[in-house]
C-alpha cells in the first residue's frame, strides 16, 4: 500500500515536539510532502528535516490545500485557526488531523462537525494522551465495568509553576484562554473517555487571574520569565460539570497555582465497584495507575507503573505521539476507525466554553 501523503499547516512547536517527529517515526506509512507557515522560515526547515525529495513550502495554506499531491492535512495552528482551516481542508477534499483542543468555542466546533460530515473523508483530534499505557490499561478496566457505574470524577492538569513563555499561549484573542483550553483539555478528554459519558448537562466554572498579572510574575517558573503586561488569559481555572444521568467531574486546571504536587492529563475516577487514580506530571517521574477497592473484607490497592515520559516536550517522539500517528494513519488506509471521535471532541470544547462562560456570568450554564 503506498504512503499516506500529509501536509503540514503550521510548523512551530506542537509540530516539532509532536507531529512531525511522530510521523517520521512511522515512516512505514506516510511521508510528509508539503508545509506552510506564516513565517516561511519555518516552513522550510521543516521541509529540509521531515520533508521528502521536493517537498513544497507554502505560506499561505489555501495553495497548500490546492496541491493535489497531499492527501492529509494535520492543523497545528494556534487555536483560533483551527477551524477555517480544517472547513477548508475538507472543502479541498482532504482528511484532517487537528491539534487539541478542536476549537476555541462551540460554534467554531460545530462548524469543523458539519464540513466534516459533508466531505465523506476522516476526521480526528489530537489528544495523544489516550495512548500512554497507563490510560490504556485503565481505559479497559473501564470498558469491562471493573470500576462499576463510575459517578464522580476528577481532571486533573494543575502545574505549581510551569508557563508556557513561548509562541502565543498567554495571547487570549490567539488561543481563546490559558491552562483550561490549553491542558484541562487533555484531563478533561481522559475523563470523559474512561466515563464513556458525553451527555453533560449543567457546568458551573470559576476562573482566575492572579499570578499570571502580578507585576515580576511568581518566581521559579519552568520556563522562565513572563511578561505580565502581556498575559492576558488566565492562570487557574476549575469546573463543577453535571452530567444528564447525575455522574459529577471536578476539573482543574492551572499553569500557576501555590499547590504542591503537580498533575497533568491525570485522571480520578470513582465507582460502585472500585476507585482508580492516574498520576501524570511534574510531581511524578513514573506515571502511576493505582486501583483502589474492597476484598475479603479488607480495603485494597493494586498499583501499576509502567515506564514514564517526560512531561514537557523537548522535541524528540514520545511513544504515545508515535502510537497516536499510527492509529491515525492505519485508519486513512482502512484499517480501523480513529481513536477520538470528532463528537467527543465537541463535548470537550462544550464543556471548556461553559465553564468560561459560567465564570463570566456568575450562574450555572445548562446544556443540550
């Protein structure tokens, strides 16, 4: 079977430290054949290390779209663009992967639904987490109902000091907010898929602009200095989402916050059967799975840790990048179906969008 042929929309850093490593990893299936950024300069170091033979390099993506050689486009823009693109694409006749989350509000969302379902190719999200082995393994004691109904939840993405200085994460009118779109999107993805629950109905959400504002910004963060003058989304945000059979999640989501132990992508879930927790993070060297439940009387844990992944990308291909682009492309050559359904990705961005604007209204905010 030949190989998938993918263009490139978007060449800073989640296609660095994520998409293109991975997909030259699976080298067996696809090769990267065009790139496009609004900074040509990126766009042709990108073609000269991931790119085939001849790789072409656009800075506008419509010409990109019109190149009858790319079979596949992979959206790695920031947020707010993600959807004219990927209508876009689909307009073009093309399969889209789109990066996390997929999009900065609903109506943009429903948009990439309805030009997806009219274009008859495949459609996907990039919430790569699915595919670390801890959410796995856990995500199939789920669908064995070894937890039982689970009825309360938790997402965790809280980071004690780890702002992202680069790119346009703290540009609001760019990336629609800040650590709750940006990786309560990820706690939020996992929570829902062990849940197998996309039926919310009611969201109250708070949000806060404490740290981020400060005049020298907090000391000690990851990545250095801020510029508070420029930091416009929030630092914090947490959610209460009731779910239409009465099940509860408690999101969190910080990228500064004077908590001790950091957790991203992580996930607690709380069932009639058994408990699970998934530590993932900062605070964490290993990812951890840990059961909790009763036997023979007594309370009991069981506790699995496989091997862990750095928690920030330093540009290389972590396994569950890896595992994510060959699922993806096995699926455009007919074998399987994606792992993330473009409507449970919808649900995520329902849910995020409620909470801001539950936290700008002061009231509960009710769904569909």
């Amino acid at each position: 079977m030949s190989k998938v042929k993918i263009g490139i929309v978007g060449c800073g850093g989640i296609a660095n430290q994520k998409h293109m490593p991975s997909i030259k990893a699976n080298a067996d299936l696809a090769e990267m054949v065009a790139f496009c950024d609004i900074i040509p300069e990126r766009a042709e170091k990108a073609a000269k290390e991931y790119g085939t033979e001849g790789a072409k390099v656009y800075t506008d993506y419509h010409d990109l779209l019109a190149d009858p050689d790319v079979e596949v486009v992979h959206v790695l823009t920031p947020n707010v663009a993600h959807c004219p693109i990927t209508v876009a694409a689909f307009e073009a006749g093309k399969h889209v992967m789109c990066e996390k989350p997929m999009a900065h509000n609903t109506a943009d969302a429903q948009k990439m639904i309805d030009a997806w379902k009219a274009s008859g190719k495949l459609f996907t999200i990039g919430y790569q987490n699915r595919l670390r082995t801890d959410t796995q393994t856990l995500h199939k004691s789920c669908e064995k109902g070894d937890l039982g109904d689970i009825y309360f939840a938790k997402a965790h993405a809280i980071r004690r000091r780890a702002v992202p200085t680069w790119g346009v994460f703290p540009d609001k009118s760019k990336q629609g907010g800040g650590p709750l779109i940006d990786i309560g999107t990820h706690a939020l993805d996992i929570t829902l898929w062990m849940m197998n629950n996309y039926e919310p109905a009611s969201v109250s959400g708070q949000v806060f602009y404490k740290l981020g504002r400060q005049a020298d910004g907090p000391e000690g963060n990851v990545f250095g200095p801020w510029d508070p003058e420029t930091f416009e989304v929030e630092d914090s945000a947490f959610g209460l989402i009731k779910m239409k059979n009465g099940a509860t999640i408690y999101l969190e989501a910080s990228w500064a916050l004077n908590i001790l132990k950091s957790m991203e992508a992580s996930t607690t879930l709380c069932g009639t059967k058994a408990g699970a927790e998934i530590h993932h993070g900062g605070s964490y060297p290993q990812d951890e799975l840990i059961y909790n439940f009763a036997e023979n009387g007594q309370l009991m844990e069981k506790t699995i840790s496989p091997a862990g992944v750095v928690d920030f990308f330093e540009g290389g291909a972590s396994a569950e990048g890896v595992a994510e682009q060959k699922q993806w492309l096995e699926a455009i050559q007919g074998k399987g179906e994606p792992l993330v359904k473009p409507e449970q990705a919808y649900v995520v961005t329902q849910i995020l969008e409620a909470i801001y604007q539950s936290a700008e209204t002061g009231k509960e905010v009710y769904l569909d």
